[in-house]
C-alpha cells in the first residue's frame, strides 16, 4: 500500500516565500522620520521613499503599478478577461510614533508575494487582482485616518482637507503643491460593484489589519 503523501508538502508555499516577506518588510522599516525606531506619516520624505520602494517591487513582481493622488501603491495582476471584476487586496504603510515592522506592511506584502508568485508561473485570474498599500490609516500627522482607503471606497470627506499639522502645514496646502486636487480625489474610487460594502465592514479596509510587532 503506497504511503499518503504528507500533507505539509501539498500545502507548504514557495520556499523562500516567508524569509522574502521579513525582508522586505526590514528594508521598508528603513525609511523613517527618527533614526530610532520607526516612524513613516503620510507624506513625509520617509513616507514617499516607502511609496516608491513598494511601486518598484511591484513593478518588479510583473505587476502594473503606481502611485496614486493621495499616495497610495496600486499595483494590479490583470485578468486576460479585461471585463472581469477585481479582488482588491490591501493594507496600510503609514505607521504610528515608533511603530512595529509589520503593522500594516504584512497585509501588503504578502499579497504582493502572492502576486509576484502568480504572475511568475503565468497563472491566470478570472479576476484582476490589486494589491494596494494605502497611504493613510493611522491618522498620525492630521488627525484624519483612513484617507487612502476613503478615497478608493469613494468617501473621502472633503473636510478633513482643512486639517493641519503640528506645524501648520494645512492638508489641503500639501496635495495642491503636488497637483493634487479634490477632483484627483474624488477620481480615485472605484465603482461600487468592486468595492462592496462588506470589504471595509466599520470602516476598516480589507486586507492586513494591525498586526502589532
Ligand atoms: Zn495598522
């Protein structure tokens, strides 16, 4: 009677998959605003050099990827059916005052392994599959969370924009500077049957949660 073939070999992932997903969560937590620990808010030098570590690992995994109005990393694995629907897979890269490695980072990045995965074997989706990292949760440098994932659910608040930071730096000054309007805004969410109620239930978005570490 042939042995069962063990089960841990049918389920195991790609070798490597785990210690590539550590590492790229150690080189982004390189990119802070203190040199002890680690601290990225939205739109800071840390913040964009993190955005654009995340565009070109994305762009390296095979993906189509870049960087949208309000900062976020959206990079997609298409479908060959143009008109299928799209699994959003997301989480956040700002972080807190002296955060953790992967609070937020682990939900982006181990979709993105996936993705490069899938992408590598030529696996076709009957889906598009985006991997996004929002650009703000956390709310620590205006007092105004979830401005990424409101904006690609289509409920931004307008009002937030009239926020300030510690330093006067008014929100809406910050985006203008970079040709970012309310429309550029507003043009970011996606329609209502890719992005169904159910994926962001109390207003957290889909994806990797906080994990603290
Ligand atoms: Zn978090």
């Amino acid at each position: 009677m042939p042995s069962p073939k063990p089960r841990a070999t049918e389920s195991a992932p790609p070798a490597g998959f785990g210690a590539k997903i550590l590492d790229m969560a150690r080189q982004l937590a390189q990119f802070s605003e203190t040199p002890d620990g680690l601290t990225c808010t939205y739109l800071s030098p840390a913040h964009k050099a993190a955005a654009a570590q995340l565009r070109d690992w994305m762009q390296a995994a095979g993906l189509a990827a870049q960087i949208d109005a309000v900062g976020n990393v959206v990079g997609r694995y298409p479908s060959a059916a143009p008109a299928a629907k799209t699994l959003i897979v997301a989480s956040h890269y700002d972080t807190v005052v002296n955060a953790g490695r992967f609070d937020g980072r682990l939900g982006i990045l181990t979709a993105l392994a996936v993705a490069e995965h899938l992408a590598g074997i030529g696996q076709p989706l009957p889906f598009h599959l985006d991997v996004i990292g929002f650009a703000e949760e956390e709310g620590v440098r205006f007092a105004a969370p979830y401005l990424g994932s409101s904006a690609i659910a289509g409920r931004f608040d307008a009002a937030v924009l009239q926020r300030s930071d510690k330093n006067g730096v008014r929100l809406e000054s910050l985006l203008r500077e970079q040709g970012v309007d309310r429309d550029a805004i507003q043009g970011l969410a996606r329609p209502p049957e890719i992005t169904p109620a159910a994926a962001y239930p109390g207003g957290e978005p889909l994806g990797g949660g906080c994990p603290s570490a």
